[in-house]
C-alpha cells in the first residue's frame, strides 16, 4: 500500500475483515495494533475494520511502516492470528 504523506490524520490505508468460525463469545473478534505506530484501527461493522492514520506522517523521518494487525477472539483460552502490511510513504514536495 502507497500513502501520501500529506495524507490528514483518519485517512484510511486498508480495510479488512475478520471472521472466527466459532460461534458465542468464542467468535466474537477484536483487532490490535502492537507498538507505537502512527496507525489506528476504526471498527466499521461486525468483522469489519479500517487501518486509519493516527497522526501527521512526515517521509523524510519513516519512509515505509510494516503494520502488524493482531485479530483476536474472545474464546478460552484466546486465539490469534497477525498479518502484516507494508505501507510506503509517497513524498511530497516541502520547498
């Protein structure tokens, strides 16, 4: 995935899904993003989200992010699964 780096903070990257077979509690899902990063998640509607920018991104400090998503279910014991996504950040003229 490609962003501007003038992009305003919630522009969205990436929207997903995340489905758990199970049924109950054991199904119902919940999304993370470990670490200090410029991103957040936005819950759109049941399984579905959006990888939002968090804040003002600058290509001249981090010119790409590897973006872990961690999806985790409310079964017991837990379950999750991670996918990573690379963003790269397009630049901008400042002069």
């Amino acid at each position: 995935s490609t962003l501007s780096e003038a992009a305003p903070p919630n522009t969205v990257v990436a929207l997903f899904n995340v489905r758990d077979r199970d049924s109950g509690d054991n199904g119902r899902t919940s999304c993370e993003l470990p670490g200090e990063q410029p991103f957040s998640i936005t819950p759109l509607a049941a399984d579905a989200y959006a990888l939002v920018t968090s804040e003002a991104l600058d290509r001249e400090e981090v010119a790409e992010y590897n973006v872990t998503v961690r999806a985790r279910d409310e079964g017991s014991p837990a379950l999750s699964a991670s996918k990573t996504l690379l963003v790269r950040l397009l630049d901008v003229n400042d002069n």
